[in-house]
C-alpha cells in the first residue's frame, strides 16, 4: 500500500484489487482513474459530461440511452460499430455531415 498522504476526504486505491465493488448515490466529480481495470463494469445513470477519456478501450461495450451530443472522437478504431435509433443532427465523419452521406445514400 502506498505512504502518500490524502486529505480527510481522499481515497487512494493503490495496487489494490476491489472486483465487484460497488459506489452508489455518490459525487466523485474530478475524480482520476489511471491504469485501472474496469472489465464489464456497469455504469447505470451516471453524470459524465466533460470527461476526458484517453487511451480507453471500449471494444463490445454498449451504450442505450446515452447523450453524446458535443462529444469528439479522434483517432477511434469503429471497426463492426452499430447506431441506430440515433438522432444524427449535426453530426460529422471527416467533415461531411452524416445526414447528407445518408440522404445520397437513400437516393441510390
């Protein structure tokens, strides 16, 4: 366990194993997650507006109901991804409005 000092309300998980734990009804605003595991969590009504992810994987993890709206993607792998029942307004790949590549699409 490591000697670095918290303040009265920190906790400090440090090569530490806590499968199945839970954290419910809570406020871990600014909260920092670094070289953790998270296989198979379940994050069920959860605030996450300006969170930064980097270097997350992601692969078969799936997201109903979830706001996106504003939200960037940069240098993603969507290899197999699937939307649908999606509202696509604004929404852009490369630049090009999917709303128009879908229009032309249609037309074909």
């Amino acid at each position: 366990m490591s000697t670095e000092e918290t303040g009265p309300a920190d906790i400090l998980l440090l090569d530490d194993d806590r499968p199945g734990a839970q954290i419910k009804h809570s406020n871990i605003d600014n909260a920092l997650f670094r070289d953790v595991s998270m296989r198979q969590a379940r994050l069920h009504d959860v605030e996450a507006s300006g969170s930064d992810f980097r270097d997350v994987n992601l692969s078969e993890a799936q997201f109903n109901h979830a706001r996106l709206n504003e939200a960037v993607f940069t240098n993603v792998n969507m290899t197999n991804v699937s939307i649908t029942d999606a509202n696509l307004s604004g929404m852009t790949i490369n630049g090009i409005l999917v709303t128009d590549l879908l229009a032309l699409w249609r037309e074909e």
